[in-house]
C-alpha cells in the first residue's frame, strides 16, 4: 500500500466515520435503550437523545481510520501476492475482520462510555467515567477491564457482520461495475447503495449479537456476568426468541442508511482525495 493509498484511507475512514455516528446517533441511542433490561423508557425513552455523543466523536474518526487502513491495506496485499490462495470473498472477509479488531481497540471504551451514558448510568460522558474509576476502587486492572467491558463480545459481533457486510459490498460494486461495462471505480453514490443494502443485510442478521453485547456492556461493572448467563436471561424474558431481536428495526434503518453515508462519505472523500493526487 502506497504512502499516498495509506493517507487517502485514513483521512477518508476518519470523515465517513465522524459524519455517520453524528448524523445517525439518536437512532443508535433509541437502538440501546430498546435493548436495555431495565427497559425502553426507564433507560431514558425519547429524552436525551444525543447523550454521550461526545465519547462516540472522539472515537469515530480514528476507529474508522484505522479500519479502513487494515481494510484496505490487507485487500490489496493480499490479491497481489494471495501466498494464501484466498478468492476475493475470503480476502474481503479477512481484511475486514483485520480492521474490525484494530478498530475495537478505538472503539470498546468509547462504546461503553456512550452506552453507559445513552442508558442513564450518567447524565454526561464525564459523569460516567467518574463513576467507572469511581467503580474500579482505584485498581488499574479493574479500570481495565471496566473500560474494556464486553470487548471480546464486541468481537464476536462484528466479525460475523463484517464477513457479511463487506464481502457483499464489493460483490455489488463489482456486478455494477460489469453492468456498466467499466473497470473503472464507481460513482460515489452507486458505491453509497451497495454500501446501505450490505449494511442493513448484516445488521438484520447479527441483532442477536449486538443485543448480548449491548447487555454485557450495561451490565454492573462490578459483576462477572457470562454471555451464557445474557443469553439464558433473554431467552427467559421471552422463550419465542423476540427478546434477541430487540432493536432490529432501528438497528436494520440506523446501519442501513448510515452504510450509505458511511461508505458513500468515504467512497466520495477517497475519489476526491485521489482526484487531487496530494503528494503527502
């Protein structure tokens, strides 16, 4: 990957990631109030909707660099050397998991600060920060793992939707392409469709995960509760399995729509980027 590529992929993972968690943020906080235990409107109902939104700006942009950067590092490496024979739908499943993980180190504290605060555990994202160290009792590792609450849970749900999402998005871009008999980029706003249709597929699908995940991430800090323990929890709340699938509709819209922001933002800001040919 070039040091032009690698810039490009930076500053336009960083764009679409900032504009599409502000833009789509109250859906999101609807999304974990909807998926609280404590239940819709005791977690905060309509009110407040853009609590903790000052910890999820903080973290979009480098999350979302430092997905698109392994993302796009590993796709390209790897169709040009492939010294692991993968076809394209493996090589886009790997490097998006790549990313996946590199973003969740961004991503997880964030995460638990801005769900913490969405659901009325502080009134601000400072408030419940002083009531994690508040929590952790002045240990280093419990403020670790705190602060990482749910971190491999959050794994385990955007590997699954990544390996949907991505490999479907460029399944598209690439169809489109050979419809409109070009190998050349698409437009912007035909990558942005390809990017809605993928995300709202993957998000649909992996609801149950992001219910587990939102759960553990609520979950006392002090407590050791287990993903076994959640998903007994929720079956018991509901033995039709409804209770995995709180949040889907909002879930399905916020991903849905915001994939078209967030990978037309970033398909816009890279052909624009490399329109201009910077030299970095």
């Amino acid at each position: 990957m070039s040091e032009n590529n690698f810039i490009f992929s930076l500053i336009s993972g960083g764009i679409a990631g900032t504009s599409t968690d502000i833009v789509f943020y109250p859906i999101d906080t609807i999304k974990t109030r909807l998926q609280s235990k404590e239940g819709f409107f005791k977690s905060g109902g309509y009110k407040n909707v853009y609590s903790g939104i000052s910890a999820c700006i903080i973290a979009s942009a480098p999350s979302a660099s430092l997905f698109f950067v392994t993302y796009d590092h590993f796709k390209y490496s790897l169709k040009k050397d492939n010294i692991l024979n993968l076809n394209d739908p493996q090589i886009h499943m790997l490097s998006a998991s790549l990313g996946e993980v590199m973003a969740c180190s961004v991503r997880v504290p964030a995460e638990v600060i801005k769900q913490r605060t969405q659901a009325n555990f502080g009134h601000t994202p400072l408030l419940t920060i002083r009531n994690i160290i508040k929590e952790s009792k002045g240990s280093f590792n419990s403020l670790r793992n705190n602060i990482y609450k749910g971190f491999g849970m959050t794994i385990m749900r955007e590997i699954p939707f990544t390996c949907i999402q991505f490999p479907l998005y460029e399944f598209m871009k690439q169809k489109w392409r050979n419809f409109d008999g070009s190998d050349s980029d698409l437009a912007p706003w035909k990558g942005a469709l390809c990017g809605s249709f993928s995300g709202a597929t993957a998000a649909a699908l992996t609801t149950p995960l992001d219910v587990i995940k939102t759960r553990l991430m609520l979950s006392k800090l002090s407590s050791k509760v287990t993903i076994t323990e959640i998903i007994k929890e929720l079956y018991l709340e509901d033995k039709s399995g409804k209770s995995f699938f709180k949040g889907i509709g909002p879930r399905t819209l916020w991903i849905g729509i915001g994939g078209a922001v967030f990978l037309g933002v970033y398909e816009t800001a890279s052909s624009l980027l490399k329109e201009k040919k910077p030299k970095f």
